[in-house]
C-alpha cells in the first residue's frame, strides 16, 4: 500500500527527470538518489536532502535548511534539506541535482 512517502518520491523523481542517469534505491527507510554510480541524495519522510560541500551549504543555509537527521542521535552534516521554492521548480532543482552529483 503507497504512503504519502512514496508520492512524495515519485514526485521528486518527476522534477528530476531530466537529470541523466537517475537512479533510485531504497535505503535506511528512505531512498538513495543515485547519478550513474554517485550517490548524491536522499528521500526520507517526505523530504529530499542533496550532498553539500564547502562552496554549495551557504545555498542552503541562508535558507535556513538543516542537515539530514535520520534519528536524534545522528547528523549527517554532507546532506541538507533542499527548500521547497527549488523542490518545486524543475530546472533549479535539476541543476542542483548534477552539482550535488559531481562531488
């Protein structure tokens, strides 16, 4: 039975359809997003999160956008939340996608 997780994945692959060599695999009760062998992204309870580096978390957090936390105990600090104004527009949110990609 799909939850509203699911839709919210088909939707994020959706926007993303442009992006070449897009793949998407279940993992620690989300989805890994995946350009050809790169893992660049994460689907977890309805909210995407992109690998960041030193030149790219300023986009994020002047937004206010937080880190990935799977559980209280855990912070991974390489992947932030993508706001929604880049969620949801197509080509923003694909161009992010490949530069989170070529890390």
């Amino acid at each position: 039975m799909p939850s509203e997780h699911d839709g919210f994945k088909d939707f994020v692959l959706d926007q993303l359809a442009d992006l070449r060599g897009l793949t998407c695999r279940a993992m620690f009760g989300g989805h890994g997003l995946y350009q050809h062998t790169t893992f660049f992204g994460i689907i977890h309870k309805g909210r995407l999160y992109f690998k960041v580096t030193p030149e790219t978390i300023r986009r994020y957090t002047e937004q206010g956008m937080k880190p990935f936390r799977p559980n209280a105990k855990q912070t991974l600090k390489s992947f932030y939340e993508v706001p929604i104004d880049v969620l949801e527009d197509t080509e923003q949110l694909v161009t992010w996608a490949a530069e989170s990609a070529q890390q």
